[in-house]
C-alpha cells in the first residue's frame, strides 16, 4: 500500500497533508504521533471510511479509490480500530464471524461450524477464550482479543492495528507480537499505531512520524532511540517526563485508611493507608484485584468485611453516591462507555458531577456553568472548537482531560484514575503527569492502577503491589523498580532487592 500526496480538508481545517507513506509486504510499520498529528485520518483514508480530499493510493500495483470499509476489506485490508465494534450480546463466535458467517448447504448459518473455526483461532493465539462466551460478561481486555480475532478471521494482507494493545498486560501484548511477526513471515503488512514506546521498537521495522497532518520524519527504528522520537513528535525538547515525587508527606495526614477489607468478588485482607499529598500506585499482573479495588472503594462493589476512613472518619460504601459524598472520585478504565457521556458536549460533562453549586433556587445558572467550566478547561488545557462541542470529536487525550476535569468542579479528597494515559500521546501524558502532581501537592491522595510499568516507577511515591487479590507487597523510595514489581507480581516477595544491590 501506497499512500500518493494524500491530503483531507474540513473546511478551513487541514487534516492530513500531502501524506505519503509505504507499507511493504513482510514489514511491520510504525505510524506514531501526538493525537491529533494526523494518524486516525490516514487510516480512516486507507480503510475507506473517509474520502480523501485528493492524492490517490496504490494497493498491489494499482491505483486504488476505496469507497467503504467493506470494499477496503474484500482488497485484503482489514484494521483494529480504538474503538471497540463488537456486540455485547452475541457470543465470542459469533461476533468474530459476524458479517462472513459460514453457511450450511440449506442456506443457514453453520454454528458447528462457526465454533470449531473459532476454537482454531483462539487455539492459534494461545488464548483460553470459550467461544460460546457473550462478548457482554468479557473484561476490557478479553474484548480486545477478540476484536483483533475478528480481523485475523478476514484473512488480512494489510492488518492496521490502531492502539490495539492499548488495554492488554504485558503477557497478552507478547502474544500479538507473535501474531505480528507470523503476518510479517508471511509477506504481509503490518501498520502499527501504539503510544507506548517499548512497543514501537519491539513490533516495527521501520516508523514514520507525523505532526500536524503531515509526515515529518521516517526512518528504520534500528537508528532511532526513544529521546528522538519524542523530539521529532513534538518539535520540543522532553528533558523529564515525570515531576519530582513528593517526599515531605506528613504522616499524621492521613486521607483514606483500609483496614481488613473483604469483598463478594474475592478481595482478602486488604489493608493500606494513602496520605495526603500522595500518588500511589497499584502493581501486580491483570486480574489479580487491582481493578476490584479500586471500584471496591468507590462503592460499585460490595464490601463485605473491613473498615474504610477518610480523615479519620469511618464511611460506609454502599454506592456510588455515598463515595462521593465521602469526597471519593473515580475516573474508569474504559472512559468513552463509563468515564464520559461521550454524545453529550464538553460542558455537559464538565459539570454533570456539580449542577448544585451552578443552580439558584432550583435553576441552572447558564453564566455560573460557563465561568466553572472555562476555567477548569483552561486550567486543563482542553483543545476543542468550544464549549458546545461533543466529547465524541475529541482526541483521546482531550477526551481524558474530560474525564479528569470534571472532578475539579468538586470537592474530593480522594482521586482514584483505573489506567489514566491509555491511548494518550507522550505529550499529553506529560501534561497530566503535572496534572497529577499538582492536585497532590494540593493535598488529594491519588491511587492509580496502570499497566504502563514506567508509570508506576516513574510517578508514584509507593506501589503496593497485588498477587491473588491481596496485597503481597508496599515498594517505596528506591525499591520502586521495575524488577520489584514485576517479581512481586508473580509471588516472589524474597526477589525483591533495594536499588543498586
């Protein structure tokens, strides 16, 4: 695949320009840049969900004008979007094949049939999906799986992966870079859309950087490092991705205390304190309670046993309404399903958490709600055309910038994030790594759970690190490394070592 000087207007805006790109048979090719550089809208070209504004494309030796996604996939080109396609309440088999079912000699669909394909192909990945499973009682990650399954069924010889490892641990992502590499062996092409940067030198052979619509930079990744990469992204030097820890808490501050804490769902013994002023972060391998936690404390699961204070104050969670009563926040995992109302406009979400201190005897103050939100999407650094604009035109990191944002117009104490730089472009992470920083030094405590293991190194001031739903061990000052995590995550409390030793 060729891309010809492709260029797409909206009006006045430049979406991509003069964008010329080669995708060889047998090389995986990183595409990478901050969002909004351009990326979503050369493979929404590609796959012919949008119309170029002109310039043209060679597929096989021939110029192409691809109408639809459908006529982009009978071409043998096939992408993983960001975005979720499947349907909640179909099985694991029936959303891989949906659309190219395999049909019996009465003109039926063939479920036997349809089954035993995709046992094979989950087989083939080395995955331990039911393929009679609904796609609905899934988590994030398994759904992910099957949307890159569902691509694989089509037989690609172009596979576009568009952030597809953006919510898989590590052991997942070495599967799909088998995957990756067994297309690559085959002579197929492979375009790679990631902004963990461990994972551009690890799947790609060759990248192309785009800023601001256009293609600035290519090189095989061989001669790049992570230090260029970033520079040429952002057209600025990055000196330090993290700010610096916070090592002045008072201990007498403490802002949430857990003692014993017990759940329906298999959480045991869970005991820990978070002080003011602190960022901590919860390690251990997916499943093994992390995410239980931290919905746990914002009341969405049922606690059991135990004891949960917030500045010395015991609380009852029963619900979502008591934790924010406490002062507890929660910004999810998934944001556009469960952090955001994604339809509805900057504004809307901005201030749905706190239309009570915008009201005047029962009415909304139209004028109280734009001064809120302008300033809280100032302070953020939102980019959108306007208040009025819907979330869904966002960018990724705008989006999350959102999901963040709209606790600034309450009074939390306690800031809980589930996976808060997923899909986010470096730049931006580094804006809400300062975002975090700054509301601890102003006296919130902070837990996040990231499958980003620089993240948890690089920015939090301890990491308790989970193994079998409890707690196994807490790493603090120098024994934050990645080693000691990753040893804790598996049981290993005895390989855990101090920083130089």
């Amino acid at each position: 695949m060729e891309t010809l000087d492709l260029n797409k207007t909206y009006g006045p805006t430049v979406a991509a320009l003069n964008v010329n790109i080669t995708l060889q048979p047998g090389r995986v090719h990183a595409l990478i840049g901050e969002n909004g550089a351009g990326k979503s809208t050369v493979i929404k070209m590609i796959t012919g969900l949008v119309r170029p504004t002109s310039g043209h494309m060679r597929w096989q030796g021939r110029l192409l004008d691809i109408h639809s996604p459908l006529e982009a996939r009978s071409l043998g080109i096939v992408a993983v979007h960001q975005e979720l396609t499947l349907v909640d309440t179909l099985t694991v088999a029936q959303n891989i094949w949906l659309g190219h079912e395999p049909f019996g000699r009465l003109g039926t669909i063939d479920y036997k049939e349809m089954n035993l394909a995709s046992t094979k192909l989950v087989g083939s990945m080395g995955l331990s999906l039911d393929p009679s499973t609904v796609v609905g009682k899934l988590s994030l990650s398994e759904k992910q799986l099957v949307e890159i399954l569902k691509a694989l069924s089509l037989n690609p010889q172009l596979l576009i992966l568009d952030e597809a490892t953006s919510t898989l641990d590590d052991k997942e992502v070495e599967v799909l870079h088998g995957i990756v590499q067994a297309l690559r062996s085959e002579n197929r092409a492979v375009l790679f859309v990631s902004h963990r940067m461990k994972e551009i030198f690890q799947f790609c052979g060759y990248c192309s950087i785009m800023k601001d619509g256009s293609v600035v930079f290519e090189s095989d990744t061989a001669s790049l490092n992570e230090h260029l990469v970033i520079t040429k992204m952002t057209g600025r030097e990055i000196s330090q991705a993290f700010p610096a820890k916070n090592v002045d808490q008072n201990p007498a501050k403490t802002r949430l205390k857990v003692e014993g804490l017990a759940t329906r769902n298999g959480l045991h013994e869970i005991t820990f304190q978070l002080r003011s002023g602190e960022i901590v972060g919860l390690g251990g391998l997916q499943g093994h309670g992390q995410a239980e936690l931290m919905e746990s404390l914002f009341g969405l699961k049922t606690i059991t046993r135990g004891s949960v204070e917030i500045d010395g104050k015991r609380i009852s969670l029963r619900n979502a309404p008591d934790a924010l009563r406490a002062g507890i926040a929660l910004v999810p995992e998934d944001r556009k399903s469960e952090g955001l109302f994604i339809d509805r406009t900057v504004e809307e979400n901005m201030i749905a958490c706190s239309f009570s201190d915008c009201t005047r005897m029962g009415v909304i103050s139209r004028s109280r709600v734009r001064a809120v939100v302008s300033t809280i999407v100032q302070k953020m650094g939102v980019k959108a055309p306007s208040l009025r604009e819907s979330v869904r035109r966002l960018s990724g990191g705008n989006q999350q910038k959102v999901a963040v944002g709209r606790w600034l117009t309450t009074h939390f104490k306690v800031l809980l994030l589930m996976e808060p730089t997923r899909g986010i472009d470096v730049a931006t992470k580094i804006e809400i790594y300062g975002l975090l920083r700054e509301l601890a030094n102003a006296g919130v405590g902070i837990i996040i759970t990231t499958n980003e293991m620089i993240e948890l190194v690089g920015l939090c001031d301890r990491v308790l690190v989970m193994f079998e739903k409890g707690i196994l061990t807490e790493l603090a000052g120098a024994r934050i490394s990645e080693h000691n995590i990753l040893a804790a995550s598996f049981g290993h409390r005895r390989a855990i070592h101090d920083e130089g030793t």
